[in-house]
C-alpha cells in the first residue's frame, strides 16, 4: 500500500535558521510523483513543488530546495534563513498512479513555527 | 480567475440534518476530488471523478455522496450529519492526472 510519512508532527525555530522536514514514502510503482503543499494559518493549500521518480536532482526556489533521493525513498525539504512567514503546516504527497485517477496520498503534515 | 470555488465556507449542522457542499471550477479541469482534513491526520480522499458523469470513492466515503454532472461543478452531499463529520472539507482539480492538484479556500463544517 502507498504511505506517506512525515515523522515531524511540529518543528518551532527561531527566525534565520535552517529546517529541514522529513517526507519518507512506501510505493511499488516505479513511475510516481512526489508533492509538497503548504497551508498557512488562513487556512488555504499553497502547492509547492512537484517531482517525477525519474528525476531526482535537487531542485532549489529561492530560500527552498528539496532533496529527493530514491534509495531511501525520501523527498525532503529545507529552507534556509526560515522567516516568520514561512511559519505553516508543510505536507508531502505521493501520488496514486493506478488507474490514472490523479489521487494524492498526503502525510499527516509538519506545523513549522519560525519564531522573531 | 476563479479556480476552485467552494460554499459555503462556514456552516454548522445538527445530528441528522442534510447538505450539501459546493464545488465548482472553472479551468476546465477533468479531474476533481473532494478531501477532509481533520487535526494531525493531513487529508483524507473522500471522492474522486475523473471526468463528467464518472465517480469513485475514496478513502472515506462512509456518509457521502458526490454526483458529476458538468466538467465544472462536484457537489459533496453529506446525509444525516454526524458529530465524526466535523471537519474541515477541500474541494481539487487536476488538469492532468500526473499533475498537481489546486484545492479550495476549504469549507468548515461544525455537526453539534
């Protein structure tokens, strides 16, 4: 069965560290694709990055950068120099390709506080 | 642009009582889903339809029901609101099935 697991319930830093969430997933399918989404404190889903198993460079967006690696099947995420702002609930999502229904699986979310 | 709309966006039940959530969308996506989110469970999928006329459930579907009769709309119907209702609901669309998802500004729903 497909699982997403982020280990991470909450993560509390002070403004200008870096943090890193974890996203850990079970899948058999060999093509599949990995999701990160944000969701502030107003309560909207903010979609962050996808990546296809095949590719597994690390991306980077500014403060962001993801680092995918297959062999431990984790997609992890980082900012750097954190801002009050970036304070949120992170999620990592697997999709379910059978069936080409376009269904995401999401973990149970990280809530990062950046404190001034 | 509209994206996804959902009403309403607060609404509080009584044990037993009907409605129905709105979904509608207007960038002409096939695919739409409906999630609730409850606290530290991340979203659960409660019904999906991959196209006009076309349904599948979810995760959870116990107590739902959905019906896709335009590309646009995909209303969530809960019948005899229980207090296990109490969630917050987001509506989805997908313009490919491999792409990603944009949701809804979400619906708090409150059964008491």
């Amino acid at each position: 069965a497909q699982k997403v697991t982020q280990a991470q319930t909450e993560i509390s830093v002070v403004e200008k560290e870096d943090v890193t969430l974890d996203c850990v997933y079970e899948t058999r399918d060999t093509t599949y694709y990995l999701f990160w989404y944000k969701q502030p404190p107003s309560g909207e889903l903010v979609f962050l990055i996808r990546r296809n198993s095949f590719d597994e460079q690390n991306e980077i967006s500014g403060r962001y950068s993801w680092n995918f690696q297959k062999s431990t099947s984790s997609f992890n995420f980082t900012i750097t120099a954190s801002q009050v702002v970036d304070s949120a609930v992170y999620f990592c999502a697997l999709s379910d390709v059978s069936g080409n229904t376009g269904k995401l699986i999401f973990g149970q979310g990280t809530t990062l506080q950046v404190k001034p | 642009n509209a994206g996804v709309t959902q009403t309403p966006k607060f609404r509080i039940l009584k044990i037993g009582q009907s409605m129905t959530l709105q979904c509608t969308q207007d960038m002409n996506h096939n695919y739409m889903y409906w999630y609730r989110q409850d606290p530290g469970m991340g979203l659960k999928l409660i019904y999906y339809s991959v196209g006009a006329g076309i349904t599948d459930k979810g995760e959870v579907p116990n107590g739902y029901n959905v019906s896709r009769s335009t590309t646009e709309d995909f209303p969530l119907r809960l019948e005899l609101a229980a207090p296990s209702q109490t969630s917050v609901y987001f509506c989805a669309s997908s313009y490919l099935h491999t792409g990603e998802l944009f949701f809804g500004e979400g619906s708090r729903l409150t059964v008491l």
